[in-house]
C-alpha cells in the first residue's frame, strides 16, 4: 500500500486540486503510525474545487528517511506541490471523509471557429 496517489489533480474527476490551507509540518495526527518516516516533510490540506475530495498536498519533502530530497523538479513548473495523499487515511486509499461530494462531469462545446494567430 502506497502513501501518495502520484499525481497533483483530482484522483476522482482530474480537475486541478487547489491548497486550501497553511503550509505546515507534518504532525502524527496528518502522518499516523508513518509519523517518523515522514516526521518533517511540509504538507497543506488542499481539496478539489469541482468535487470537493480531500487531499493532503507534499509541499515539501523530508529532510530525513527514505523519502529524503525526493522529487524536486515540481518547482521547475512552478507547482505548489508535488504529489497527494487521501488526508483522513494518508494513503492512497480515502477514508470516507476524503470521499468526493458532488459527481462532476466534463462536456465540451464548440464555442466558435479556431483562428490561427
């Protein structure tokens, strides 16, 4: 069973997840039996603005363990994080509070012909 779901958008409709919160270190409460391998990794609640899931977004990485200086190329993007966790479960399985609220459903409309610039 893995921590991070490996993506910065919804896992559930793809939309953009958006940091809802303060950036802060990570705690037992947010890490669970996991606290020590992930005791000062950066994280922020974040959540999808379309369906509302809950996420907990990787801001930074730890600076100790395994996961030390992982991932680094999300600042060359300019992305606020690099990757997301469920936020009640820390695990890329949701508990029930992480669960989406609304269903979403992407349509896409002609809106007028393409002009070359």
């Amino acid at each position: 069973m893995s921590r991070n779901l490996c993506r910065t958008d919804c896992y559930y409709c793809e939309c953009s997840v958006q940091i809802v919160g303060p950036v802060r270190t990570g705690t037992v409460a947010d890490f669970g039996p996991y606290a020590d391998e992930y005791r000062d990794m950066k994280i922020a609640d974040a959540e999808c603005p379309a369906c509302e899931a809950k996420y907990l977004a990787w801001v930074e990485p730890p600076t100790v363990g395994i996961h030390a200086g992982r991932a680094t190329t999300w600042r060359e993007h300019g992305d606020p994080f690099y990757d997301l966790s469920f936020r009640s479960s820390f695990n890329d399985e949701p508990g029930d509070a992480d669960l989406p609220v609304y269903a979403v459903e992407k349509v896409w409309n002609r809106v007028g012909r393409f002009v070359p610039s």
